[in-house]
C-alpha cells in the first residue's frame, strides 16, 4: 500500500509523521505533568511540610492545584503549536533545502 505524501498535499499522514507527532504529543504530556508537579511542590510543599494555620495551608494547597493545572494546560498547548510551526515549509513549494 502506498502512503501518500505530508498533509499539505491533502493525502493521508506517513507513518514517519504520525510518529513523529505521537512523539512530540508524548513529551508535551510529560513535560507539562513534570513542570506542574514542581509547581505543586513549589506552592503547596510548605503547607505539606510544616504545621501552617488552617487557612493558609488551605489557600496554598488549593493555589498550588490551580497553579499546576493552568501550567500543565499552558506548557502542553505551547509545545503543541510550536511544533505544528516547525512542521511547515517556511517557503511553500520549495522542497529543495538549498532553495
């Protein structure tokens, strides 16, 4: 069976390519989840660490959640568009590196 060239030819993704971005969705997900848990560590470890009055234990665990959600949610969209950028021709229909 023959593959058809990249998507902006209209025809179907290569395996090289779908490996590719199953690749780049992998290390935006692990990367996200990485950068949010010192995120988490970050605001909410003192509240886990030492005996804080109720309310800011709280603030800082519930902080700490918000914070890393939105980290994880910003750090996997970013690294999802960058690579969506890099993946088009920067001069469309020139296919010679040297053009």
């Amino acid at each position: 069976m023959r593959e058809h060239g990249g998507t902006g030819s209209g025809g179907r993704r290569g395996q090289a390519e779908r490996d590719a971005i199953t690749v780049e969705i992998g290390y935006a997900l692990c990367s996200a989840a990485f950068a949010a848990a010192v995120m988490f560590g970050a605001v909410a470890g003192p509240a886990l660490l030492f005996a804080l009055p109720g309310a800011v234990e709280t603030v800082l665990v519930r902080g700490g959640g918000v914070l890393a959600g939105v980290l994880f949610a910003v750090r996997t969209v970013s690294v999802l568009v960058r690579f969506r950028r890099a993946a088009q021709p920067s001069q469309p229909g020139r296919t010679s590196p040297d053009s």
